[in-house]
C-alpha cells in the first residue's frame, strides 16, 4: 500500500550569474537564465535523478533514486525568470507486488519519460524500465515493462541506465524511447544504447569521453539528442557538459558522438548534474533545464539551471 503524500515546503534562492564572479551571460549556443539553489527541511527532498515538465512548462514530474516520485510547479517571476517551486510533493514508488521498496537497490530510480498517459521509469541497480499509469501513479504498481534490449550482463554496478528520452513524433525515431547506459562499456569502449521502439529498433553506442559518463537525456524538437554527462574524479574534479547527437545518426548499430554546446567546472554554479528537459517558452524558444542530484549529503547541493538555446 502507497504511503501518505508527504507534502514539501522549499524555500529557492535565486542564482544569477552561471560563472562565479561574471556577468557573461552567452556561453556558446546557449544564454544562461536564471537558475536556483533550492533546499527544504523534509529529508526526503533531494536526489533528483530526472525531472520532466508537461506541455505547459510549468508542472512537473521527477523522480528520486531513493525510489519516489516528486511533483511540483515551476514558478518565475515579473521578468520570467526562475523564482521557486509550489505545491511540491513527494511519494513512495511502488513495486510490481504494489508495495514501496525497504532498500534504495530495489527501486533506484534514475531515468524517466512521459508519453501520453503513461509515465516510463528506468532502474539502475536492478535493470529494468516499468511502465505505471500517470495520473494513478503514486497508487498503482507497474503495469506493464519495455523491454531495454541492452543484456542485462552488459550493465556495469552503478553504471546501468541512467537515461531514458521521448522522441518526437514527427522525428526520425517516430516517438520511440531512447535509453543511454551511464558507464557501461561495449568491446570497443563506447557506451551501450538502444533504441527501444519503431523503425529504428535496435542497439547503437554513443562515443565515451574517458571523463564523463552519462546522466540523463531530452529530444529538441528537430529529433537531435542533448546528453547530459557528468565529471567526478580527483585529478581533474566535478564537471559538466551537454552534447548534441543529430537525429538521422541514431540508428542500429551506429556510433553517434556530437557538439558540446556547454562545458563546465566548479568555477561555475553546478553540482553534481543527473536530470535534463527540453521546454518551450512562451515565446517560442527552447529552454534546457537542469536540475542536480546532492545525493543528500550535507556537501552537495539541489541546484536547478536554466539556458535558452539561441542557435
């Protein structure tokens, strides 16, 4: 049986400038908008592992890998800019037996994707992506599961499917799902992906940086792939970028690679970055927003980004 919403209060200060210490703000194709550093006494908040906004970029779905949903509004201010997150509540996923999991191995939830009435979950740990219905979801276990094609002996521990993307309708891929593993390797050293659905039904790779590994995904409408990666090592320290894959190269059996449109280092206001989503804004831009995982540890922060892309 679900447990009870936990309804949460965050409190959003605004964070202004991306580079510490600058007023830039055009970095390559991309115009830094606003952003927030977000915090809330309720301990369950935090550990974002992605986050997807509906057709009115306001509301929004995420999920925890603590194994809950978050719900929520976005909210800007007079200029537009972001100002804060309402109505925000949190509940227990659900398993296939309809009960919330005791251990975060069972329900480590990392990628997630909305199609219609359908809300499509990727797990990481235990490899699998359930599909619940929308609107039912905090109630209802699983309703049914998309097959990932990636063999399960392939995912590395800790490194499985962090990604999980719609693609457009009227894109190449014709509305298919599009999973990306964080860090597992194929025999040539790239990353292990797979078109789930549609005529292009198949696994591919995406090229692997040595110091980046992969943390979530969204389509543009064109059908082009924006990849969010993430840095964590000693020698070279926390990172960021998003790189593009164009539509027509993602097919069976490909090996797609593109453009970084940002790159970035802790002399920039980032964290440890884990969910991505593509919005149209009311004047008809595209706006990439991010959000971090502080894996609830006192040294990380809930930081949320925005950029419009001005290509």
């Amino acid at each position: 049986m679900a447990a009870s919403t936990i309804r949460v209060e965050v409190t959003a200060q605004p964070i202004m400038d991306f580079k510490v210490g600058s007023a830039q703000k055009h970095f390559g194709k991309l115009e830094f908008m606003g952003g927030l550093l977000m915090k809330s006494p309720e301990p369950l908040f935090g550990a974002i592992s992605s986050i997807r906004f509906l057709l009115d970029g306001q509301n929004f779905l995420a999920v925890l890998d603590t194994g809950h949903w978050m719900s929520g509004t976005l909210e800007r201010g007079a200029t537009g800019a972001l100002s804060g997150l309402s109505n925000v509540s949190i509940d227990a996923m659900l398993d296939q037996n309809g009960q919330a999991a005791k251990r975060k191995v069972d329900m480590d939830a990392e990628g997630l994707a909305v199609r219609g009435v359908q809300a499509f979950v990727s797990y990481e740990q235990q490899p699998r992506i359930d599909i619940y219905p929308y609107e039912n979801r905090v109630t209802a276990k699983p309703v049914g599961h998309l097959p990932h094609l990636i063999p399960d002996s392939e995912f590395r521990r800790n490194a499985g499917m962090e990604t999980l993307a719609l693609s457009p309708a009227d894109g190449p891929l014709k509305g298919a799902m599009v999973t990306v593993a964080e860090a597992s390797l194929d025999r040539n050293g790239n990353l292990f992906a797979a078109v789930l659905e549609g005529p292009r039904k198949g696994l591919f790779a995406v090229a692997k940086n040595a110091s980046f590994s992969v943390t979530d995904g969204a389509f543009l409408p064109d059908g082009d792939l924006l990849l969010l990666e993430r840095r964590f090592n000693f020698a070279e320290g926390i990172g960021m970028r998003i790189r593009r894959i164009k539509a027509d190269a993602i097919r069976p059996g490909a090996v797609v690679d593109g453009d970084i449109l940002l790159e970035a280092d802790l002399s920039y206001q980032i964290d440890n970055m884990e969910g991505l989503d593509v919005v149209k804004a009311p004047d008809g831009s595209l706006r990439l927003i991010l959000v971090s995982d502080d894996n609830h540890s006192f040294l990380q922060r809930n930081v949320m980004l925005e950029f419009k892309l001005t290509e």
